[in-house]
C-alpha cells in the first residue's frame, strides 16, 4: 500500500493554457505510477531541473513533485534497482516547489555571486503584492568550475535552496533573490518557462 496520506489520492491539475503540460499539483498513485514509468523511459535531458533564469553569472532552476519522483525511478534503474510506487515517500511525492540559486559554472572570469535568500512574490491587483516566504530554506557551498567542460580548476560560491508551496508555481509571480551585499533580482516566471513542466 503507499505510504502517503489519503489526501494526496487527489488529483488536482493547475489550470494550462492549451498545448502545454499540466503542473501536477497532488501526486496520488495513478501519477506517481506515471512519473515513475517516465522516469525509467525518458531522455536524460527531459529529467534535469527546469531553468527558470539564466544570468551572466548565476541561474535559478527548480523542480516538482513529478520531476523529483521520476529521477528517483531514473536514480534507481541507473543502480539496477527496481522501485515501486510504495518507495516514494511522501516527501518526495510532497506538493512542494524546489527553487534553486546557484554561481553559473559557465562564468569563468570575474567574481562570483554568494546567494543569501530567495522569496517569491505574488502580485495583486490594486493593492500591495503578496510576499511567499519559503517554508524550508537551504544554505550551502558549491564549487563552481572555472571551465565551460567543468574541468579543471573551481571556485567557491553560495548557492540557496527554498521550498515554498507548490501554488507558488504560477505565471506572474516573481522569484526574488538577495546577494550578499543587499542586491536584489527579480525573475518573473513567465508562461513560457512552464511549457514543459510536469
């Protein structure tokens, strides 16, 4: 029997514009089968992090509940190991958004940015945006290669996680991340970043 609780049985599908994938906002059995037969059959590019900015020197990606459990059936066929839909913990299977801010490898010269905070904002109309503060926040070193085939020499920079609600994921709200000293970007997620989204 799985192991989550009888409220993620509930399939609720965020509303798409047609011909785009449907962000999978509740992962109950029948999609956590689906996410890990995707898992085992596609192409290892489709199971990487979806890019949501990519500046000179940093990026920002994310994942979904879906994503996450189909590279966990990747992770475990690459061992030669089976997985059934009762190994998905309802951790993984949550209905959160992963965010991810990292120093770009491809950055090569010049100072790296150090990451501090990530929030998404959440515009209203007439009145003052929302402010979506992460429930979970991660704070961690990386080092970045100097060269583009990642080879060779690195560098050290902070990178951010931050989990927020997965409702977060929604065209018009805004990612806003804060580098160590006091500069502030905003990426918009536009409706264009969630075509290929599951």
């Amino acid at each position: 029997m799985p192991r989550w609780p009888a409220i993620l049985a509930i399939l609720a599908l965020a509303p798409a514009a047609p011909g785009r994938a449907q962000v999978v906002t509740q992962m109950g059995p029948e999609r956590v089968r689906e996410a890990l037969d995707w898992g085992q059959t596609a192409a290892d590019g489709e199971l990487e992090q979806y890019e949501l900015w990519t500046d000179r020197t940093w990026l920002v990606n994310f994942d979904t509940p879906f994503l996450r459990v189909a590279q966990h059936s990747r992770a475990a066929r690459s061992q030669e190991q089976g997985v059934a839909e009762g190994d998905v913990s309802p951790k993984l299977a949550a209905p959160e958004l992963h965010v991810y801010a990292h120093a770009r490898a491809q950055a090569a010269r010049g100072p790296l940015p150090n990451i501090d905070y990530v929030m998404i904002i959440r515009p209203r109309s007439g009145g003052p945006s929302d402010t979506i503060l992460p429930t979970v926040i991660q704070s961690f070193v990386r080092r970045v290669p100097m060269d583009s085939d990642f080879t060779g020499p690195t560098r050290i920079a902070r990178s951010v996680k931050a989990v927020f609600p997965l409702s977060a994921l929604a065209p018009g709200n805004a990612v806003r991340l804060t580098f160590e000293g006091g500069a502030v970007h905003t990426v918009t997620i536009a409706p264009e970043a969630l075509a290929r989204v599951r």
